[in-house]
C-alpha cells in the first residue's frame, strides 16, 4: 500500500517479542511505538528514549501521528524495517522485564504471574512487564503466539479466567477439559 493510498500517511506493524510495534511510511520504519502503565510511548528512529504521546484507546495513533510529524519536519531519518534482537536468544529469559524495576514487590508479582501463566497452560516469552502492560506469551493449547495482559489472565475473586483465550483457540469446553485448574475451582 503506498502513501496516497493511506490517508493517516503512516502504517502500524506487528509488534515484536517486547510488544513494541513499528511505525512505517513506505515501508521504512520512522520509529516504535509501546503501551507502558496506561500511556503511549513513540521512540524515534535511531533514538534510545521514549516520550509520551498519548493515553486510552487512541493513544497509539496519537503516538504513531506524533513520529509521522517528527518523519515530515525531518527530524527523522527513517530505517528499513528491522525487528529488535531478542533478548532470549542470548540465554535464558530474565523474570522481569527491563523496564520494569526490579525489586522484592515486583519479583515476587512476576513469580506469582508466572506459575497462573503455568497453570493455565500459558507460556511467557519475555520478562513480566506488571499487571497492566503486554506481556508476550504463548498458548501451549494451540500454539498461538501474541500480547496478552496479567490482569485479563488471571482470573478475578477466586474465579479461574475466562476461557476464551484468543481468536482461533480450541473452545470453551475444550479448554475447561484440559486445564485442572478450571476443575478445582469452586466457582466455574
């Protein structure tokens, strides 16, 4: 798709292992935009430190029409399109991811995050990044690879998670059938 025949000028890509999404035009990246504790965040092409452009629902397109007009005031100079390295790749996998601040608090949420990952037969594939930001897992039921959010993960009051998982995943039934853990809860 070119420019003229993309009214916003820009297109969003899919996010990578650290949910970060490429902003392109022409298919050069101009920058990546991410989610972190509720806001948006646009860092720049060939810069290190994101800045915060918007909020909500939308506040991913504020993010990626704020790289656009940084690309068209040439303060940009786009890149082709290269995935970050990822981290795993280097060994193994550390508990938290880099933004998050490691502390006993924050250690202690990710060990707790990722033994209901394991009990629900998800998988993480990259640091627990906090309840509210996307975490990049795997669905051990189908093989399904994408962002999910701790807090729509675990459950609420006692009660196991939803078991729709994500668009394409084995049924309701079937997940309840197979994952103990819907089966020892009193409330499902």
């Amino acid at each position: 798709m070119t420019n003229d025949d993309n009214p916003r000028g820009y297109r969003i890509g899919r996010a990578d292992h650290a949910c970060r999404y490429p902003v392109l035009v022409d298919e050069q990246q101009i920058g990546r935009i991410f989610r972190w504790h509720g806001g948006w965040l646009a860092i720049p092409a060939g810069a290190s430190e994101p800045t915060r452009q918007g909020d909500g629902r939308d506040g991913n397109q504020a993010a990626a029409r704020y790289l656009l007009a940084e690309y068209r005031a040439g303060r940009i100079t786009p890149q082709a399109d290269t995935p970050n390295p990822d981290p795993a790749a280097d060994g193994p996998m550390s508990l938290l991811q880099p933004r998050l601040r490691d502390t006993d608090r924050n250690r202690k949420a990710a060990r707790k995050a990722v033994a209901g990952l394991t009990a629900y037969r998800w998988a993480p594939l990259a640091g627990y990044p906090g309840a509210d930001n996307p975490w990049r897992v795997w669905c051990q039921l189908c093989g399904w690879e994408g962002n999910r959010y701790w807090s729509h993960l675990r459950g609420r009051n006692g009660n196991p998670p939803s078991p729709y998982r994500h668009p394409g995943c084995i049924g309701a039934d079937k997940v309840r059938a197979v994952i103990p853990a819907y089966a020892d809860s009193p409330n499902d």
